[in-house]
C-alpha cells in the first residue's frame, strides 16, 4: 500500500489544528505542533513533504519557521496562512520561501486540498527537472567532456544558457575536441530532449546526394529515386540537426540551407511542396569559416545566420591541466570495458602525458589510453605501454602549439604538478595570471599551490 504524503499543521489555536486535520488526514498522514519550536523538533526528526502553517505564532511566526524549514537538506512544501486583509505580508513570505499563501478568512477545505496538492506537483516537476539536468550533465556536459579548466567551464556555462533557448549554435574547434559531445549537451539540456537529435556529416556525402539527405526527394525525382524519402529535416521536426562539418557543403545546399533557416521551410527535391519544420540547428567546424567567406567560398549570409551564439572549443594543447582528469577518466571507462585491473599511471606516465602537446586532441588521447590499457600488464599503466609519439620517440602529428618536455621526468604525481607549474611560471615570465590560465586552473589554486611546493618566491 502506497504511504500517504506527510503533513505537518502549525497553529496555536487547538481547533484549528483539530479542525484542518479532520478534514486533511484522509488524503494525509498528519502531525500537529502548536508553535515553531515543537515544529522544528517534528522536522528535524521525520521528513515532512508538506509545512502548513499559521503567520501568528507565539514567539517565532510562521515566516521565520517556513525560513528554517526551507534551510534543511530535504525541505517540504510550506505553505502560510494569514488572516485576511494580510496579503502583502503573504507575498513577502513567499519571497523568503513559502510556496504558497491562503487567507484564513475564506479558505475552503476543497481549494486548500487543490493548493497543496498543486504545490506538491510543482515541486516534484522542480526536483524531476533538477535530477534530470544533474543526470544530463554527468552523462552529456561532463562525463565525456571532462574538464576544469577556466576555458572549458566558459563552454559548459554558454552550453546550460543557450540550451533552453531555440537560438542557433555555431561550434568552431580543431579536430578530436569534442564538438559533437558539446552538439549533443546542447539537445539534451533544452526543452527538445525527448525529440530527436538527427546528426549529419556533411563532409561524407558528396554534393549531388547532400541536398537529397538533408531535404528529401520525390520518387523518379533522379537517376536511383526508386522511392519517396524522408530528409533529415523531417527526421529532426520538433527536434535538433547537427550539422557537423558544415564549411563542406557546396554552394547550392548553402543557399537551400539559408532559406530553411530564415522561413523554416523547403521542398524535397523534385516536388513542389513546401513542407514547414520546427527544427532547431546546431553546426560544427573544423574550418575557420571567416577565412572561407573570405575566400568566397561559404555565403556571408548563411556565416551570421549560423552564428547567432558561437562556442569555441579550445584545443587540449592549450588547457593542459585537463590531460590528468582525461586521462584518468579515460582509463577507469576503458580498463572497465576490457575488464582490466587498470587504476593509475605511474608518475612517469604522467609525465608523459603532461608533456605530449595532442595534435589530435582528447580524441588521441582516448585513443593512447584505450591502447595502454590493452597492453597494460598490471594495475598502472607505465611509459612503455603508451605510444611511441606520446614517450617521445618520434612518429607523431607536430602542432605549433607544442610543447617541449619536461628535463626531468618527476617521480611522483605531486612532482608533475610541480613542476608543470614553474614550467608556467617561467613561459609566463612570473605572471601568476597567465600562469594558471595556463595550467587551466583559478588563480586562488595556483596561489595555494605555490604555497604548498613552497614556490611563493617564483
């Protein structure tokens, strides 16, 4: 049998109290407490999903109780009744916390069972909603898009505001830095979650079948058209299309793709139709699309209808304090996978790490860790078991951020860190600013660092 919500009256008048439980506890599983002080003793003491209280109380009233029941860790409903004509006072409780507010004068047994019940769906809806972001967060925002640094918090935060909204979002980065994962958090962090997200590489299709994937076609509309399909527009209506790669597509689709997003309109090829779609777009590049507008080969047009909020994602040379969580986080998801007893690099795996500049970004390293844990013989993984590139040994991409190794390979974590810090240091020549900007870390860690390798002198 399903338990009743649990109700707690606050009232100084014994027939009130009896009286709203009378009419309450069929719905209810209701306690009673005659001031704030035996209520806050019931509070602390069970979980109450609903506070119904009166404003006059002897010693504190029900504005300072509904304050001290909103500051626990799993506060209830709180609702406040007040005699009539108290409106205002009403209104400013419920600036401090109250969910609701009833006149006593006129309140009726059926519109307060409709208010608590209404308050009780709001919070529920309010804690679905929180849980989900926090579920979507871990599996989109941060589980594969690890990172601390102050470049890749700036992203996570444009990411939770522009979510919600139906704004069109332009993601620039190198390769391998994660712009689908980013493309993917921004559908599942807005109201469309539970619509599709339809995902097209424009750069896989060549020109004559990129219209047709993207519009749809007409049966007999070319050579092949065997049968009516259904383009990807359709596919997303009410939903996302991420466009990935989208400085590859050719003029003509350019054109096709600037009217869709100016009248949310466009006909399949070879009809004359006109099909209207409620699709919100996302697109992502590699390419400086500028330099391309430039070069006239993308539509000035369609750059600054793309570019209504533009995220870039910084290239992990450049937020090298982000390699350790990667890479650990890396390396618990794969050695789990592979069913390996893998836990932690040694420090001189670290170091390697730490000093390797990733031309290919975090998609290279998931790459270099998912090999090391294959070819890992125990529970670290060691120099050995990492790439060639990555232990110095040659064979890699270069970059021109790269950055040169470390002279002396540390032997413990904390000598990594150290030492990644006086490298900041010194290429920053003592700007503690741009040093941990550097590093990806806030400038009060960096100072707390310096302190504890005792580097204050750096």
């Amino acid at each position: 049998m399903e338990s009743k919500p649990m109700l707690l009256i606050v009232d100084d008048e014994r027939p009130t109290r009896e009286g709203l439980r009378a009419a309450l506890e069929d719905r209810y599983d209701v306690y009673l407490a005659e001031d704030a002080a035996t209520a806050m003793e019931l509070l602390e003491r069970e979980r109450f999903d609903v506070v119904l209280t009166d404003f006059r109380l002897p010693k504190e009233d029900g504005m300072q109780l509904i304050a001290r029941a909103k500051s626990l860790s799993r506060p209830p409903v709180c609702l406040l009744m007040t005699a009539y004509g108290s409106e205002d006072l009403a209104v400013e409780a419920m600036k401090r916390g109250a969910d609701d507010y009833l006149a006593k004068g006129r309140l009726q047994i059926d519109e307060l069972e409709l208010r608590i019940a209404k308050a009780l769906r709001t919070q529920q809806l309010e804690t679905e909603n929180q849980n989900l972001h926090r579920q979507l967060d871990d599996r989109f925002g941060l589980e594969q898009i690890v990172g601390k640094s102050p470049a890749m918090a700036e992203v996570f935060e444009i990411v939770r505001q522009v979510a919600p909204t139906p704004a069109t979002v332009l993601i620039q980065g190198e390769s391998g830095t994660g712009k689908e994962l980013i493309a993917k958090a921004v559908h599942q962090l807005s109201p469309r979650a539970r619509q599709p997200l339809v995902t097209v590489h424009c750069a896989a299709l060549p020109a004559a079948l990129l219209e047709s994937e993207l519009f749809g076609h007409e049966k007999g509309a070319f050579t092949g058209a065997h049968e009516r399909r259904i383009g990807r527009f359709e596919q997303a209506n009410g939903g996302s299309l991420f466009l990935d790669e989208i400085g590859e597509i050719d003029a003509s689709t350019q054109v096709k793709l600037l009217r869709v997003l100016g009248e949310r309109t466009f006909e399949r090829v070879g009809s004359g139709k006109t099909i209207a779609v409620d699709v919100r777009l996302i697109a992502a590049t590699n390419r400086n699309l500028v330099e391309l507008v430039k070069a006239g080969q993308f539509r000035e047009d369609l750059y600054f209808r793309l570019r209504v909020v533009e995220l870039w994602l910084p290239p992990l040379r450049e937020r090298p304090g982000d390699v350790p969580l990667l890479a650990l986080h890396f390396l618990k998801e794969i050695a789990a996978a592979y069913g390996k007893p893998v836990r932690e690099f040694t420090p001189d795996a670290l170091q390697a790490l730490l000093s390797y500049s990733w031309p290919a970004n975090v998609r290279e390293l998931r790459n270099a860790v998912e090999g090391a844990v294959a070819l890992a013989r125990g529970d670290k993984i060691t120099r050995r078991e990492l790439p060639p590139a990555v232990r110095g040994l040659g064979g890699g991409l270069t970059t021109s951020g790269a950055r040169a190794p470390v002279d002396a390979a540390p032997q413990t974590v904390r000598e990594a860190e150290k030492q990644l810090i006086i490298r900041a240091l010194q290429e920053t020549k003592g700007n503690r600013t741009l040093a941990a900007k550097k590093i990806g870390v806030g400038r009060r860690t960096l100072y707390r660092k310096l302190h504890e390798y005792h580097l204050d002198g750096l």
